[in-house]
C-alpha cells in the first residue's frame, strides 16, 4: 500500500531517486574500475638516489654528499634513520644500496612493514634485499638502525646510497577508499550549487578514474594521489558545512559556520589515514579551508575560492615530502597559520575597503608566524642544558635556600660590596616563586628551570601581544614588524639561552607603560585624570621581580603629577598633584616593601646590602664613570654614578615639563641605564627594544597627520 501511494512517475520522486541513485552508480562504477586497473597493472618499480633533493622523506640521515666528487650521491645515517617509501601495490621487493663503516658495520637492523633483517654490513658498497607483504598504505617506512662510530666530529651509521622499490599486482586500498570519500564530499558539494546529480558524479567519476590511471603508471612514485584525495575530500566536506551553515537561519551561524568547517577538515583526514599521515594531512586541511573562509569573508565569490582552497591543499600535500618536512613541526606551523586566519574571520568587523582590510588581515597572520617561529625557536633553544654559570641557577639555589629555611640575604655580609660573589641581589617576589616550585615538588634545577622556561615564553609572546595591539591602530604594517623585532632580536633570543628572569620584569613594565598610555588616549578627560591603578600595580611587580625597573618610577609619578590638573572624577575637585603622586609611589612600593620586610626582620642588614649591592660594586666594563675613575682617583663607587644620574635628572625634568612624551621619555631612561650604568650585562639590551618599537606611538598617526594637514 506505501509502494502504491508513491507515485514513482511524479517529478520529485524521480528528483530524488536520481540524486540518490547517482553516487551509488557512481561508487559501484568506480570499485568495478579500480579492479580492472589492477588486473592490468604492468611490474612497477623505481630507484632512488640520495640527491640533495628527491621524493623521500628522511630522518636521521645527514646531508647529501659526494665519494670522492662522483655520482651519485650518498647520505650517512645518524644510526637510526628512515626513509618513506612509496608503496607499488601487491608484494614489494625492497632493495637497499649500502656502504658500512671504515671496518664495517656490524648488527645493523633494518624494519620495514612488520619485516625485521639484521646483516652486518660490509665496508665496500653492497646491495641488501627484503621482500615485504602486501600494504594497505600508500607509503611505507623503511627504518636502519645501527651501531655509530664518530668520524669527523659526526656519529656516523651506515651510508646509503640508493633504495630501490618494486611491486605490483594492486593499487594499496587506501587509495580507492579516498578516493570513494572523494566522490561522496565532491558530489554532495555539487548539487548544493545546483548541479544536475548525473552530470555531477559522472565528472567525478571520469576525474578520479583519469587521476587513477596515471597512479597506476607513474604517479605512484611519488605517493601523493592518496593525500590529495583526502584533503580535497575534507576541504570539499568542509566548504559544504560551512556554506550550508552561513546560509540557514541559526543565530551566530557565522561563528558556528566557521567553527563546524574547522573541525570537519581537522576530522576527516583521521578516519581514513593512520595517525602518521592523519596529522599532516588534517593540518593541510585547515589551512586550505582557513584561506576559503577568510576570502569569503572579504565577498569573493564562493567557485572560484573553492578552486584556490582545493589547489593549497593539493600543492602541500605535493610539497611536503619534496622539501623533506618533518610531520609534528611542518603540521604545527599549518595549524598555527590556520588558527590565526580562522580567528580573523570569527572576530566581528567593520566595513573596511578592501586593501585596508588585507593589510589589517596580513599583519595577524605575520603575528601569527612571528609566534610560531618564536615558540620553535625557543623549543629548540632548550633542547640545551643550561650552564651552572648563569644567573639562573644561583636564583635557583637562593629559592632552594629560601625552601629550607635559610636566608640568602646573608651572603653578601662575607664580601666587600664591590666584588660580586653570586649574591641575592633582587627583591624576594622570584625567590619567593622559585622557592614556591621547588616545594611544589621542581627539587632537580632541570625540572625547576623548564618550568620557568615556559613561564618566560608566555611572557615573550604576551609583550609581543602588548606590542602589537599598542601598534595595530593605524599602523598594522609597523606592528608586526615591532613585535616580530622584539622576540627574535639577538638579545632577546640571549636573553632565552640564558634563562634570564628579565623576562617577567619587562612583561609587566610594557603593560604599565601599555595601560597608562591607553589612560592617556581617552577622549574623555575624567577618564584620562583617573589614578592609573593598574599601570601602578604593574610597576610594582615589575620591581618586584627585578628592580632595573626603578629608573622608570619617577616618571610615572611624573605622569600621575601632570595629570592632577584636571578635575578628580570621584571627588568632584582638582585633586592635589603631591596626594596623588605619593599615592602613587606608595602603589608602586607596595609590593617590593611588602615582600621585603619579613627579610628586613630577619636580617635588615643583610637585606640592604644585598640590594645596595648593585650600587656599589666595581664596574665590569668601560663605561663614563669607570674612565673618569681612572682619571681622578676619588671618582668611585656612587659618585662615578654622577653622570649616569646628571642624564637621568635631565630626561625626568623634559618628561615634567611635557617636552617628550610617553615612550620616548621610557626609551630615554633605559637607554640612559644601559649606556651609562657602571655594569653592563647583555640582558641589559633586551630592556629597549618593547621602547624602541614603541616610540612610534608617540608619532600621529597617518590619518590623524592628514585630518592636521587638511584642517591646515
């Protein structure tokens, strides 16, 4: 009776029976073609050699080089190398040429698919063979471990010069399921824009089986098709979802758009790729499907797009064993730069031309990269151990001391106040941290010093951040320049090997700086007159951690002055500029004062010395001070300071009387402080740059220039 109630001859039933019944003829048509083509498949192999540049991707193996300056080439295995093959199809015959050790190279394994050889490996160039069995995947791991001897200051294993592959038979399943999840993803796609359903997966079809075809005779050397077929499947799903998304009636469906075609690209690739590959392929995804999203976002076209996004995705998946890109770091920067664009297409945006908003757009994405490279740089920067010699370890053995009840303070009363012998020279907030982490369980400095390590990268990038906001307005070009500019600088990068607490100091003076200056910009005068508590607590911390910050208290109690002439907000009067500025060099002190006086209780002259300390002890290089020294012999101690304080009395008088303004006047003190001061250490510099790029907030902005200009 159902069956009777259906009228089978009606336009929408017959709609709907070809929209279902196209892609299951279409799946049906491509398994029976998939089978032909491995009944017809000819012996397939091909070599390899070690060239600089080739289709394998190694690890562990060093660079290219010459026997003797003839071909071809060689590369020595770091004792534990692997090389990823493309898999022929069927039963693979593996073929490795091979030359050992000046004496051999005994107890060499060689593992590939399941398949474990041991051989001994002779000095003279000779080939070793495996036979391997049939392979689902389209690639294969061939991995050499062997015993190293160093030659040349290098561990060398093994040299291999080339590998050779062989196989027939079929086209390694993987490849068919893809493509089928291809077919579906792609015809799905099409009958959303309105595509006649035959005509669609007929297309598909006679796209797949042409790409299949060329697999099958030569474009499995290059073990690419699979991953071309399922990225171009998550990008196609992902465009789907999120074009099927922004058009319906969901409230916020622009985010959820966005948010559902993220993580349908970052699921795909794992349901039909072992973990290995899944990864890659799901960051390569993002980021084709990020590009999409954000180009849709300016109003281009969605065909066209979809064209450009499918094209990144292909051109990565090609690239990547091409330039030998390892899977974890090469889908960790993808990921980066897609999160970086998906987040710019989420934020809400005004209307923007359209150069404007790609200049905006392309500073973010730079930022982006700029925190990525910082974060793999600072990764591999601490793959080295720390030396002994550092700051940061006496630190550590100060906190240890602190942990266990003793008072590190107490050190400096063996010495002489002019010759340093690793005293506790700072105020107690990062003693007191330290300290912290090591009962916390940190007890060996290498646990204790990762912590920290990452706890200056986040204050790394979060100045980077501070940095790039301040300058973003009007300047998008300069910002990510300024931050860029202040994490890989070779003094912040020193600062890095160093572990140098600096780190924490600068974060918080660069946010004081960055909130008083936002206090400053208000257009309401109530709102710029307010006592600028946070920027006053954020000094204070700074000081607290380290005290090179106090050359930049007299000019916020400078600024806080100048600011008592307009009305107090709260109080409804002109407030008294000496109140508010001992008000505010109150805030400042408070917590440096605060953390101190257990340790001026327990041993005030201890405490004292130690931070007079920095005052007081010779100089380490040349400096005004040190030279004058040398020419009149009572010009020590404090009073070779003189010139250092004489330049600095002058910056705070300029800053008084609203000659310079905010961060020209901060870049002055410091750099008063770096040149001048009787010690100079490295870190010093990294003290500048957040200023250095700074300043230029002092400078009108471009728009603001031209609305001067015109009112001219």
């Amino acid at each position: 009776m159902i069956v009777s109630q259906l009228n089978l001859g009606s336009r929408t039933a017959t709609f709907w029976v070809s929209r279902m019944m196209a892609p299951l003829v279409a799946l049906a048509l491509l398994l029976q073609f998939v089978s032909y083509v491995d009944q017809m498949i000819p012996q397939r192999s091909a070599s390899y050699s070690m060239n600089p540049i080739n289709w394998l991707m190694l690890r562990g193996m060093y660079p290219a080089e010459l026997f003797a300056e003839q071909r071809p080439y060689f590369r020595w295995t770091s004792g534990d190398a692997t090389a990823i093959l493309p898999n022929p199809g069927g039963e693979v015959g593996v073929r490795v040429d091979m030359v050992g050790q000046p004496d051999g190279t005994p107890n060499t394994t060689i593992y590939a698919d399941g398949v474990r050889a041991t051989l001994d490996i002779a000095p003279l160039l000779r080939r070793y063979y495996l036979l391997l069995p049939p392979s689902n995947s389209e690639r294969l791991a061939l991995r050499i471990v062997s015993p190293t001897q160093e030659i040349a200051g290098r561990e060398i294993g093994v040299a291999v010069r080339t590998i050779h592959v062989s196989g027939s038979d079929s086209i390694p399943a993987q490849i068919p399921l893809r493509a089928a999840i291809l077919l579906v993803a792609g015809y799905l796609l099409a009958l959303r824009a309105g595509r006649p359903p035959w005509l669609s997966a007929g297309l598909l079809l006679l796209s797949i089986g042409a790409l299949l075809i060329w697999h099958a005779l030569a474009g499995w050397r290059y073990g690419v098709l699979g991953g071309a077929f399922l990225s171009t499947a998550a990008v196609s799903a992902a465009v789907l979802g999120f074009e099927q998304i922004i058009t319906s009636r969901l409230p916020q469906r622009r985010p959820l758009a966005i948010v559902g075609a993220a993580l349908i690209a970052a699921a795909l690739p794992w349901l039909a790729a072992p973990p290995d590959l899944a990864l890659p392929l799901a960051a390569i995804s993002l980021l084709a499907v990020s590009v999409y999203v954000w180009l849709r976002g300016l109003g281009l076209p969605e065909a066209p797009v979809y064209g450009g996004a499918i094209l990144i995705g292909v051109a990565a998946v090609a690239v990547r064993p091409l330039l030998d890109l390892a899977s974890p770091s090469f889908a960790l920067v993808l990921i980066g730069f897609s999160l970086s664009l998906f987040a710019i297409s989420i934020v809400p945006r005004s209307e923007q031309p359209l150069l404007a908003r790609l200049t905006v757009d392309a500073a973010w994405v730079l930022l982006a990269a700029a925190i990525i490279i910082t974060v793999g740089v600072k990764v591999y920067i601490w793959q080295t151990p720390v030396r002994h010699s550092t700051d940061i370890y006496t630190i550590w053995k100060d906190s240890v001391h602190i942990a266990s009840g003793q008072n590190p303070y107490e050190h400096v009363l063996a010495g002489n106040m002019q010759e340093n012998n690793k005293y506790a020279t700072y105020f107690p907030l990062f003693y007191l941290l330290g300290g912290l982490a090591h009962l916390l369980g940190l007890h060996s400095f290498d646990s204790w010093v990762r912590l920290w390590q990452v706890v200056f990268l986040i204050c790394d990038i979060g100045t980077m951040l501070i940095i790039f906001l301040l300058l973003d307005s009007g300047r998008p070009t300069v910002a990510w320049v300024a931050a860029a500019f202040w994490s890989l600088s070779r003094w912040t990068l020193h600062s890095a090997m160093s572990v140098n607490i600096d780190f924490l100091a600068i974060f918080f003076l660069v946010l004081a700086l960055a909130l008083l200056y936002r206090q400053q910009q208000s257009p309401d005068p109530r709102a710029a007159a307010r006592m600028p508590w946070g920027a006053l607590l954020s000094l204070s911390v700074s000081l607290a951690v380290k005290q090179i910050s106090i050359f930049m208290v007299p000019l916020f109690v400078i600024w806080v002055w100048n600011a008592s002439g307009s009305p107090d907000p709260t109080a409804g009067r002109r407030a008294s500029p000496i109140w508010r500025s001992a008000l505010a060099l109150a805030v400042i002190g408070s917590l440096p004062l605060l953390l101190a006086a257990p340790f001026l209780v327990w041993n005030a002259q201890g405490f004292i010395l130690s931070i007079m300390f920095s005052v007081t002890r010779n100089a380490n290089d040349a400096s005004v001070g040190s030279l004058l020294g040398d020419i009149l012999p009572g010009f020590t101690g404090i009073t070779s300071r003189l010139p250092m304080l004489l330049m600095l009395l002058g910056v705070y008088l300029a800053a008084w009387r609203r000659q310079i303004p905010l961060f020209t006047s901060g870049l002055l003190t410091m750099f008063v402080f770096v040149s001048f001061n009787m010690v100079y250490f490295h870190q010093y510099g990294t003290w500048l740059l957040p200023l250095t790029s700074l300043i230029v907030c002092d400078l009108p902005t471009p728009q603001r220039s031209l609305l001067v200009r015109r009112q001219g």
